[in-house]
C-alpha cells in the first residue's frame, strides 16, 4: 500500500510556486546594481534573460528550475521589462539545456548556494524533530523547513525531498511523545490501562468503551453514573502532570485518534504507542 502523503496536492503545488503578485515580484525579483552587472556580463539577450529568470527562482522560492519548466509569463515580462528585452527570448533560451546547467551552477558560486545533500537531510530531520513533537501539521513542518534551508543558503530540493524530510521528523517527533507520555508509567500503570481494554465484569463492552459513553441528559441518575466514570479513571492513578509533558497539540491529537479506535485495535498496537494512546483519552477528560 502506498504512503499517505503529508501534504495535499494543493500544498505541493504552492510550496515552491514563483512568487507572481505584483507587490511580491518587486519584493523578491527586483534586481539590484550588482545583479544586473553578473546578468550582464552574458552575451545575448536569451541568455541575458534565461539567465536573470534562474537568479530569480534560486533566491525566491530558493530551488533550481526544471529543464522542462517554463517560467510563468508574468515573470518573464516582469524580468524583460528590466532587463530591456523581448520576454519571447525565453523560448530560445529554454532549448539550450548545456547552458541552462552552466548558468545554474555560476549562479551557486555567485550567491554562495550550497546543493541539498543527504547530510543536510539528516541535519534538517534531527532539527525539526522538535517541531514535529508540538504539530502534524506537513505544511507547518514544510513551510519552517523552506525557511531555514534559504537562510543557511541551501538549495531548495524537489518537493518529494521536502516532505520526506518533514515525514521523517514527525516519525521522530511522535516516538519522542510516546515516550514522554509512557516514561513515567510503572508496570501497575500499564496492567490498569491494560484493563481498560477488557470486557467488564457482567457486562458486554470494555472498561473503555464504558467511559466513552455520553453523559446523557442533566438528570440525577446519568449525573451519578457520570461521577462513577470519573471515579474510575482517577483510580488509574496516573502520574501527575502527565499531560504537561508533550504539546497540547498532540495530545488532544492522541486523543482523538484513539476515540476512533476499538479496544481491540488499542491491544492490537505496539506497546509504546497504546501506554501512550490509552491515557490520552481520560487525560483530556479529566
């Protein structure tokens, strides 16, 4: 079965699109006295321009343009317009990818770029670990990562490098909580919560799935009942301040997914992440 990926179709779309408002292109692409002096240093308009459009793409989304991508046409006039050539010089310059290479790679030693390596992908997986442990959001975790790799001038990999970078965080990241949840648990801490997952005595369904069951209407009798559930998950006795110790975030996220699941499919999980899951439900209830 393939891997559900972390960022929606339209989040890869935008992740690394060229900027193309007006107030952004004047921000990101508006060429300075030292820009226009390397940009010019190259003979021809096509290549004048090819080479200006890449300068743009590498500082701002801060990734190398595909051989088969062409550049937006609001870009390439935005450029022209600068530059003081035809925007249609582009599709001459787009055929010549031996250039296009050797642009690109002037252009990494002129603005001191450096090519995403595996070492930056273990270096970025262990910074953003921490993030991971407060979101699950891929587009927070991708749009953070983005950020830092421009700041340490590092060329901006395709978007599968980036979410694998970001999967890969989270992996981290939600092992960390599971151990922070599970930590302090004593072996009588995991046989009560054990027991959660077990039929009730002269009754059908699991200790659990009796205490998710609603409160009912305000009356004395679901009120009792009610008080008897809370009852019965203060008498796990878990540690305290259990749920200071990861992000509210994920443990509401914890929570919510296991309200989802049957005890059966609760006994069926690894036993790190069912001490971390079985709790999270009474903690948010408490």
């Amino acid at each position: 079965m393939p891997r559900r990926s972390l960022l929606t179709s339209a989040e890869r779309i935008a992740l690394l699109a060229v900027s193309l408002t007006e107030d952004e292109m004047i921000r990101h692409y508006t060429f300075s006295e030292a820009d226009l002096a390397v940009i010019r240093q190259h003979r021809g308009g096509q290549n004048r321009l090819g080479f200006a459009v890449q300068l743009c793409v590498l500082s701002y989304p801060g990734c190398a343009l595909s051989p088969d991508a062409q550049a937006p046409q609001v870009l390439l006039a935005f450029v022209a317009r600068q530059l003081r050539v035809e925007p249609e010089m582009w599709s001459q310059y787009a055929q010549r990818a031996e250039t296009r290479r050797e642009h690109l790679l002037e252009l990494q030693a002129w603005l001191a770029l450096t090519p995403f390596s595996v070492t930056h992908f273990r270096h970025f997986v262990e910074h953003f670990t921490d993030m991971a442990c407060q979101t699950e959001r891929g587009i927070v975790l991708a749009n953070a990562l983005l950020e830092a790799l421009r700041r340490e001038h590092v060329i901006v990999p395709a978007v599968e490098v980036t979410e694998r970078v970001c999967v890969q965080a989270l992996t981290q990241g939600t092992r960390k909580v599971y151990e922070a949840l599970t930590a302090s648990l004593t072996a009588a801490h995991q046989q009560r919560l054990d027991e959660l997952l077990t039929v009730r005595e002269n009754a059908t369904s699991s200790s659990l799935a009796w205490l998710r069951q609603p409160a009912g209407t305000p009356i004395a009798k679901h009120i009792l009942i009610h008080i008897e559930r809370l009852r019965a998950i203060r008498s796990l006795e878990l540690p305290e301040g259990l749920e200071h110790n990861v992000h509210q975030n994920r443990l509401l996220k914890l929570a919510t997914e296991g309200s989802q699941m049957t005890a059966q499919h609760l006994r069926d999980l690894e036993p790190l992440r069912r001490y971390a899951t079985c709790p999270s439900e009474p903690l948010c209830l408490l």
